[in-house]
C-alpha cells in the first residue's frame, strides 16, 4: 500500500505501462511479435518469462540482418523488456535506444522506453520521450497517461490532471485514465468527481477491484460507511487478500465504531502482511477501545484513520 503522499516511480512507470496494453505487459510479455520470423530463437524471444525471452532474443539478435525492420525492433524491444523486469535498466534502454535507431518515430517504443526511465527514477528523461511520443501520435492515450503519472511523481497534479484529461477526450472508457484521474480528485478532496471516473470503469468492468477500492474510499473520507464497506466488501469478493481493501474495511468498521469486526480485519491484514504498519496500529488500537468497554470505563475517544490507497 502506499498513500497519495507517498509516490513510487517504480509503481506509476508500472501503470505508464499499464497505458500501452495491460498493466505491466512489459515486464511480463513481449510488445511486439515478429512477422514470419525465421530465426528459431523467436520461440523463446516471445515467451513470458524473461530468462527464456533473453536467451530467445539475444540469438535473433546474434543474426539480426536477417530479421525485417519490424522483428528487429521486436526482438530489441521484447529484450528490453526482459531486461527491465529484471530491473537491469541500463540494458534495458539500451535495446530501447537500438530500437529507436531502427524505429524514430514508433510512439509505443518511446513510452516503453520513458517508463523504463522513470522506473530508473530518471523522471525528467521518461517525460522527454512521453513528449515525444505525443508529438509523433497525437492521439497517443498510451503517451498521455503515461506522462501524467511522471507529472504526478513529480508531485504535479495539475499538469499531470490536464494529461489525464486529454486521454479521457480520446477516449472516455479508457480504464487507466479514469483510475488516475480518479485518485487525482480525490486526493484533492473532489470526491464527487472521483467517484463519477471510479463508477465509469465499474460500470465496465464490474468486477475491478481497484475502482471499487476506489470508489470506497471516497466514500468513507465522506463518512458514508455503508456505501464505502458495501464497495470494500465487494473488492473483497474479488481478492480476499486485497490488503488495501481490507485496511480499508477495518477503518469503516471502526468508523461505525464496531470495534470486534474492525480488529478482525486488521489482524487479517497481520496475517497477510505481518507488521503492515497501519494494520498493527489499528488492532493495537481497537484491542485497547474493546479492553476499555469490557471493563465497563467510559468509551475512549477514536477517530477513523485516512484510507489506504494503492493506485495512483
């Protein structure tokens, strides 16, 4: 879990990939495919896990004149790929830039690359290549959103808020940006808004955990409880094990002040996660209040705690 004030550049170059594909494709499976390739490598060169994908990659690349301009940007960019899930990110630009060399002008390699650089913490050089993504494709959503989580790294919310903007314009389904610009509201307390781009993609994709995580807690920071345990719960259903979600229901819980139900949460949270800080804190908290009400003291003043987020 991390909060809205605790930026991962790791995470949000994650979820810059998240706007190519799926989030992720990157690091777990090759961009592109080759068209009839030859080489025997191209077996390996496209398999998912990346010692296999290197092994594959590097033996097209060992005889890469033979290959068309479009498997030689593949087998570069697929390696990459490899590489960066590995976190070897100086190879990993390496092929990046090989591929450029072969490519200028391809937009989905430029914000491959960029989300390389900015999962290095190279912020600065992750939104050059955004940009220039844009310029080669205006109608890039994969570019925009991107950039838009390397301005929120960068801790500006109204630059990367005009981004998410633009790709929700080209395309206002588009999940990643709904979600982004979801937790962009309500981190400014819009949470109206918020939860208009969290119902969207659930209206989609009714089974998003993260929306409805979402959507939750924007519905607990308004101290609709109900609302905001009916959404955890139904995350919940989704993954048992959403730790977000289920600190988060603990903190609805305790919002009611159901001190037994949001213990058990919060220890479930332990048994997950041992020594999540905000699960420990919680269940010290509420064995404290329940040791208090069963010696018949009077009640302890408690305030729920801020959500738990996980997305940017």
């Amino acid at each position: 879990m991390v909060s809205f004030s605790s930026r991962s550049p790791r995470r949000d170059a994650a979820l810059a990939l998240g706007a190519v594909g799926a989030f992720f494709a990157l690091a777990a499976t090759p961009v592109f495919a080759e068209h009839s390739g030859v080489n025997p490598g191209w077996v390996q060169c496209r398999d998912a896990d990346p010692e296999k994908r290197l092994a594959g990659c590097s033996q097209v690349i060992a005889a890469i004149a033979q290959e068309s301009p479009h498997n030689q940007v593949a087998a570069y960019v697929n390696r990459a790929g490899a590489y960066q899930s590995k976190g070897d990110y100086a190879h990993a630009l390496e092929d990046f830039g090989r591929a450029l060399e072969i490519d200028p002008k391809s937009a989905t390699v430029l914000v491959a690359r960029g989300a390389a650089h900015h999962a290095k913490g190279d912020l600065d050089s992750a939104i050059a290549d955004y940009e220039r993504a844009i310029a080669e494709d205006k109608k890039a959503i994969a570019a925009f959103v991107a950039r838009a989580a390397a301005w929120r790294s960068k801790g500006d919310k109204d630059k990367a808020l005009v981004d998410l903007n633009e790709a929700v314009r080209l395309d206002k389904r588009h999940t990643p940006a709904l979600l982004a610009r979801g937790a962009i509201y309500h981190s400014a307390g819009d949470h109206a808004r918020a939860i208009s781009d969290y119902a969207a993609v659930i209206a989609r994709e009714p089974k998003n955990a993260i929306a409805l995580n979402g959507r939750g807690a924007c519905r607990y920071a308004m101290a609709e409880y109900d609302k905001a345990l009916a959404d955890f719960n139904a995350a919940l259903k989704i993954d048992n094990k959403y730790l977000s979600a289920l600190v988060n229901r603990a903190n609805a819980w305790r919002g009611k002040k159901d001190f037994a139900r949001a213990k058990a949460d919060y220890d479930q949270a332990l048994i997950l996660k041992p020594g999540m800080p905000a699960a420990k804190k919680g269940s010290e908290d509420m064995a404290r209040l329940l040791a208090s009400k069963s010696s018949g003291a009077p009640a302890s003043a408690d305030s729920a705690p801020a959500v738990e987020h996980d997305h940017n």
